[in-house]
C-alpha cells in the first residue's frame, strides 16, 4: 500500500496533481475540501457548520473534520493506497491520520509530497479559479488572504513533522502541470 500526504498551500495543485497521481499509481484521493463541498451542496448539517468557516476562509474544526475522514476511510475500495489531499492541515491531525491509517488500513503514511508556489502566485491562482470555480472562498481577496494566514498559523507546522519522521519531500508547484506531475511521480517510485 501506498499513503501519500498531498501537501501545500491553497492554490499550490494539490487537487490537479492528486488527479495525475491517483491515475498514475491507482490510488483513491480523499479531498477534506472536496467532501465539505460536497456536504455544503447537499445542505447537510456537516455542510452547514463547515460553510460557517470555509466562507470565512477559517479552518473547519478538528474533530469535525477527523470525524469527516475517518468515516470516508472506512468505506471499502480497491485502490493500492490514498492521497490525502488538503488534511492533515494542524498538528493535531496529523497525529489523529497517523492513527487512524494504522487503524483502519493497517497501514502507514510513506511520503509527504509538499508543493512549494510563493504567496503572490497563490492570490492570482485562487482569484483566477474564483472566476470560474463558484467557490464563495475563492471570490475575494480578503478571504484568500486569510485562507493563506491560517496556512502559516496553523498547517505549516504539519511540515515540521513529517520533517522529524523523514517522509518530508518537496517539490517546486510553479511550472507546467505535467512536468510537476513528473516529479511526483519520480518521488513516489522511490517509496514503492
Ligand atoms: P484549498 O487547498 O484551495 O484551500 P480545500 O478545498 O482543500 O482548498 O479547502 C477549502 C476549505 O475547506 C479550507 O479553507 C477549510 O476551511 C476547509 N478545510 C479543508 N480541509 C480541512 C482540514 N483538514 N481541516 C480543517 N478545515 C479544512
């Protein structure tokens, strides 16, 4: 099995390259943002309570979002592994995925893939797919740049661990999709 933590700043490609990865090495991508839309769209309670932070570019609370994950993990699937695109984004859920892969899968994280893209070309990412996107987070500066605080406050310190563990791998986002796709790809050949 193959556990990949996808990580980076919003904007950085995870959800692009996270596509590439899971066609490449047939592995199941879960998307913390990808579900809470979800939920957001169906109107669900989930939804709701995550709409009332995502629409401040806040981060959803732990707990609710450990809770979101374990349940998606538990769902049977005949993939080699997961990407785990956009969680952990704290400290504290970096313990709890540790925890629960061991858990559910009997399994561990091999690699934390970072995508490294500077802050300027995030905004003009995020603005840019706000266009396009209807995402309520993507539509305002204001809310990107909070989005981007909450990065550096609470998610960049994620890094720090995997650091300590030697699973830390990063990888330059700026540049053509297939070529950033190429080095991850180079990246998780090491690990198989
Ligand atoms: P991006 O990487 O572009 O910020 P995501 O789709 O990963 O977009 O996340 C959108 C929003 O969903 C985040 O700003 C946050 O409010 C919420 N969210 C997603 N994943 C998590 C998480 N692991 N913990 C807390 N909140 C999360």
């Amino acid at each position: 099995m193959i556990n990949i933590v996808l990580f980076g700043p919003p904007g950085s490609g995870k959800g692009t390259q996270a596509q590439n990865l899971i066609e490449k090495f047939n592995l199941k991508q879960i998307s913390t943002g990808d579900l809470f839309r979800f939920n957001m769209k169906n109107d669900t309670e989930l939804g709701q309570l995550a709409k009332s932070y995502i629409d401040k570019g806040e981060l959803v609370p732990d707990q609710v979002t450990i809770d979101m994950l374990t349940d998606e993990l538990k769902k049977p699937c005949d993939a080699q592994g997961f990407i785990f695109d956009g969680f952990p984004r704290t400290a504290n859920q970096t313990e709890a995925l540790e925890n629960i892969v061991k858990e559910i899968l009997n399994s561990d994280i091999n690699v934390c893939l970072s995508l490294i893209v500077e802050d300027q070309v995030l905004v003009e990412r995020l603005l840019k797919r706000g266009k396009t996107s209807g995402r309520t987070d993507d539509s305002n500066q204001e809310i990107i740049s909070n989005r981007i605080k909450e990065y550096y406050a609470k998610t960049a310190e994620v890094a720090q661990l995997y650091k300590q563990q030697g699973k830390y791998v990063e990888v330059n986002g700026v540049g053509a999709i297939d070529e950033i796709s190429e080095k991850l790809f180079a990246e998780v050949e090491k690990i198989k």
